[in-house]
C-alpha cells in the first residue's frame, strides 16, 4: 500500500533541479526590508506604493483589513487608509499573509489551497496573540513565524505532489498527524523540506529553526521559545479544527508538552496562565478565519 | 434548565490571574459588556468569547428589560453593587443556561468521548478482571445527556464497547427535574439537534412530544443529589467520566472547590472530567490538568499537591 521511503537525498535532488521554485513575491522582500527601518522614517505612500504594484495582492491586502481579525471596526477603502488605521506592521502582516497563499502551485495538487492557507493564517494569529498574552517580545515576528512554519508543505506540493499526496491521504484515512504519516510514507517529513528551502531563501536563523523543528522543539538551539511557541500554536489550531481539513484522533496534554516547558523558561509565569480561556478566545477566532479565507479565496 | 444549587455568598471574584490575556479585539466590542462577560467569568467560569458577546448582550437586555435599566454600564452595577446583586447574577446565569440542555448538546465533545476517551479508558482498564465503566452525569437535569450518553454507547455497541457493561449514574439535586427526566419526554426544544436516525430508532412519538425507548431508559440510575453534600459526594466510587456542564457556574468558589476535590476522589487514575463547552476549571483547581480534544477541552487528573489541594 505504502511505497518505499523516498529518502532525503530524492528531495534534495528535486529540489535542485526544479526551475520554478517558489519565491517570496517579488513585491514583499523590498518592502519587507524597508519596513526594517524605524517607524519615523517610514513613508505610508511608499508602503502603497509597494503594495500596489501587484493588483491581486493589493485587493487581498484590503479584504483581509476589513476582517475584525486585523480591523479596528471603521471600514478601510484603500490601501493607504489600511496602512493609516492598522500600521504598518500589520499591513506587512497583512501583505505577507497573502503574499503566502500566492506561494501554492496553482492548478490541481490534491491537497486544498484554502485548508492550507487556514491553517497559516489561523497559525499564525495564534502564535501573535499568544506572544502578547505571555509579553513575549515580539509578536511581530511571532506572527510571521506562524504563518511560514509549514513551509515545506509547500515545497513538498512542487517537488513531489504524487508522493506528497499518499502521504496527506494516509495521514487523513488514519487521522493521524501529518509529519508522521509523511516520515513513513516519504522518509523525510515538511520540516525537512521547508528547512532546506528556508535556507535557500536565507531567512533569519529563527525563522529557519521555526520550520525545521516546530514537531520537536526541543531540537531548536538559538531560538527554542519562539519555535516552542509555534509549536504550541500549531497544536491548538489542530485541535480546534484547523487542521488541513480532517481531525487528528489524539489527546494533547499541554502540561507534559516539551513545547511547554521550554516556553516555561522563557515566562516564568507560565503555569498561571489561563490557557482553558486562551482555548476559547483561539476557537471563537478561527471562525473568522474560516470566513476570511473563503471570501478571499473566492475573490 | 439548571436550578441554583447553593446561594452564593457574596461576589468572589477569584484572584486575578498573574496574566491577563490580551482581548482578541473581534471588531471592538463594547467596554461594558468585556466587563460583563469577565465578570461572568471570573465568579461563574463560563466564558463568552468574542464571537459569543452578541449572545451574552441579548440575555443581558431580557434581564435590563425587566429590571428597566437602560444602559449596560447601568446593569453592570445592578450585578456588582446595587443590593439584590445576587438575585440578579443568578437571574442572569439562568438567562445564560436556557436552552443549553438538549440532546447531543456539544457533538464535538461527545465524540471525543467516543474516539479519544473511552479508548484510553479501555486500554487502562483492559488488565482487569472486570470489564465495566461508570459514567456520571453530575447536575443531569431533564435527563437529555443521560439518555444521550447512553444512546451513544448503542450506537457504538458493535466495536469494543459491546464487551463492557457502562453503567449510567444520573443525579441532580431538583426533584421536578429528575421527574421529567424519568417520564422522558420531550419537547422540539430538547430534540433539535437528534439527527432522523436517532429520532427512528431511539423515540416514540407521544401527542406532539417524543419519548425515549425503553431500551435507552433501562439502566440508568435516576437519584437526587446535592453536590455540596458532602458524605454522600464520598460515596460516589470508581467513576471513569464526570460530565459536569453549566452546574458549578452558580457554586461560589469555595463550594466549587469543595465538588472539584470530591470529583478528584470519585474518579479513577485514569479518569476524566467534562464542563460545559466554554467552562473552566482555572483559578478552582490546581489539581485537574486541561487537555485538549479535538473540538474540545476535558481535564485528567494531575498530581495532588502536597496539602491535599488546599493550598487556596
């Protein structure tokens, strides 16, 4: 029923020899780095500007600033009242999020772009009001953690999408998470896959740590709590049904998590936490999530 | 519908949490009824997330309705300082908890059950000699999520399950409740979400209600019980699962860590503990663990602190 492991030096192979492989679109990365500068110097005509040269990605950028998940309430009708109400950060937010969906190989892959994209965007708002409930510096980069921690599902989906494929159906015939029925199936998992593109890319060293080892967080070494944080993220999204579209049949008790422990090191205040209330503001979310995407995807 | 099980003794608001969790901003709700909902929370412990607050603020106008009170900030201060507060915070929880017993009530958590906790259960009991489960439906009200559970249980009598005797304790501490609960009948209310397939194989039409077959009422053991009653609490032996929904929200929180620490000796290693879908044990108990189900929250037993859990 299942082929034989494919094995690392197959996906290495795939991975050189593919001419289209994804990029980042081209508009994010120079507006990316200039958003690096310190706010005062940034220009919110410029940050239009950059988002305006890709039509599809400004008309996204817009619809998701109308969501409550990203808006303050007030209608927003151009992109530069988004960036003036929500900031620039969260138009960066809001741009890469989209600039992520645009990431997916188009056409017929097996795997749904939508449960794709809920799952990182759901991720990714997770890993952000985490981060602000736990005053974790940061929750910016929290965010963008969320959102690109599965990576390599995208790589696996250009490389391999008959492969990948077997996998994604015997992880969900058996409700089983997907990294496991990906390490029998292909003999590498999308950590692996998403952490040699991730390097290919040259995104930060914690971004690179996020993706190679958000299932085993306890391998991260510079960065273990913000993959700690992704990794917990990750589980309670998949608990809450943003689950690339199946349910995995597993009890998760966060309390004996290796995820769990290494955040504890960084907030010590951890075990006061409430995380029964975290759970329901987390579900209450994903709703909007679900809706978002649908209406963006639709568009 | 839940009646009140105790008086509370005045708001206790439990100690605020060293962390606050940041609100999620959902649209901005309105102030007064964030601190609405967290007053709810905080002496209740059910929650109403941002995308329940609408619900939240149509129970709040039927009580302001009655109570003529215009503004929310006005009933926030009829719930918090006006005499009679308690009267009305009990009024708002019975506004709050109407409607909630039905059939199937919360299938997400009732197939966790299914697939995730009564496997668990079985593989921990599978080296003893007696193959038998206790569920305990504590606070069973008009009876719906006895006869749910138990309809389940047919349902999945073919699997492992048909090997096991589950026996199916129901108490609550209203009379009229457990009454209705015998009689098993029921209303449109109580039967909207049983799919037709339930509805054919597990009722019988009666006028224009629905009772429940025979063969889903043998077994279940209907009895009152007060749940601040403290010897008979004891008595309750070897449970495998407590579902508890919308009970403990009228407890004060002292009574509330009384029925936490019976509920922690009535069950088994192994065993779990159910609330309401949006219930929550933090700030009452630092002994149950929360763990997470798919769809759902359930809480297993940790280790017991050194004082025997009396450390609040």
């Amino acid at each position: 029923m299942i082929s034989a492991p494919l094995g690392k030096e197959l996906l290495l192979q795939r991975l050189d020899g593919l001419r289209q492989i994804p990029t980042i679109p081209a508009v994010l990365t120079p507006l990316l780095r200039y958003l690096e500068q310190p706010v005062e110097q940034l220009d919110v005509q410029k940050v239009t500007d950059y988002i305006a040269q890709d039509k599809s990605l400004a008309a996204q950028c817009l619809h998701m600033a109308n969501s409550p998940l990203f808006g303050r309430g007030q209608k927003v009708e151009s992109l530069r009242s988004a960036v003036l109400t929500l900031g620039f950060h969260h138009v960066s937010d809001i741009a890469m999020s989209c600039g992520v969906l645009n990431l997916l190989p188009t056409g017929k892959t097996g795997m749904d772009p939508v449960v794709f994209w809920e799952h990182s965007l759901g991720c990714a708002l997770v890993c952000r009001h985490l981060a602000r409930s736990l005053r974790l510096p940061d929750p910016g980069k929290a965010y963008l953690a969320g959102l690109l921690h599965d990576l390599g599902i995208i790589v696996n989906l250009w490389v391999l999408p008959k492969e990948f494929l077997t996998a994604f159906e015997l992880a969900k015939n058996q409700s089983i998470p997907l990294h496991e029925a990906e390490e029998r199936c292909l003999g590498f998992t999308h950590c692996d896959s998403g952490g040699l593109l991730a390097e290919k890319w040259q995104l930060p060293a914690g971004l690179i740590e996020v993706v190679t080892y958000h299932h085993a967080p306890e391998k991260a070494s510079q960065n273990a709590p913000l993959v700690a944080l992704v990794h917990i993220a990750d589980l309670l999204c998949r608990m809450s049904g943003l689950n690339y579209g199946y349910v995995e049949e597993r009890q998760w008790n966060l309390f004996e998590d290796s995820g769990f422990a290494l955040l504890a090191q960084d907030s010590t205040m951890l075990r006061e936490f409430d995380w029964a209330r975290f759970t329901f503001e987390v579900d209450s979310y994903l709703d909007e999530v679900h809706g978002l995407v649908r209406a963006i995807y639709r568009t | 519908m839940v009646e009140c099980r105790c008086k509370p003794k005045g708001i206790r608001v439990s100690p605020a949490p060293a962390l606050q969790i940041v609100p999620l901003q959902l649209g901005a709700p309105e102030p007064d009824l964030v601190r609405i909902r967290d007053l709810i929370y905080n002496v209740a412990g059910i929650f109403h997330p941002d995308n329940k607050l609408r619900l939240l603020q149509d129970r709040c106008s039927r009580r302001m309705k009655e109570l003529k009170v215009q503004t929310l900030r006005e009933y926030f201060e009829c719930l918090t300082i006006r005499p009679l507060r308690q009267t009305e915070l009990n009024a708002l929880l019975n506004e709050i908890t109407i409607g909630e017993t039905c059939f199937f009530r919360n299938r997400p958590q009732l197939e966790a059950l299914r697939r995730i906790v009564i496997p668990n259960i079985l593989a921990a009991k599978s080296q003893l000699p007696q193959r038998r489960l206790r569920i305990w439906s504590a606070g069973c009200s008009t009876g719906e999520e006895p006869y749910t559970l138990r309809m389940m249980q047919l349902e999945d009598a073919d699997r492992e399950l048909r090997k096991w005797s589950v026996e199916i304790l129901a108490t609550d501490l209203n009379e009229r409740s457990l009454a209705h609960a015998k009689a098993a009948l029921y209303g449109e209310r109580s039967t909207r979400n049983i799919t037709f397939t339930c509805r054919e194989k597990y009722f019988l039409p009666s006028g224009d209600k629905l009772r429940v077959v025979p063969t889903v009422r043998a077994n279940i053991n209907f009895s009152r019980l007060n749940l601040s009653d403290d010897p008979r609490m004891s008595l309750m032996k070897n449970i495998d699962v407590i579902f508890c929904c919308n009970v403990l929200i009228y407890f004060d929180l002292a009574s509330k860590q009384r029925v936490i620490r019976h509920f922690y000796d009535n069950l088994l290693p192994h065993g779990y503990l159910f609330l309401g879908q949006t219930e929550s044990l933090f700030g009452v108990s630092d002994e149950f663990r929360l763990v997470h189900l798919p769809g759902a929250t359930a809480y297993v037993k940790g280790e017991r602190t050194p004082a025997g859990g009396e450390s609040k």
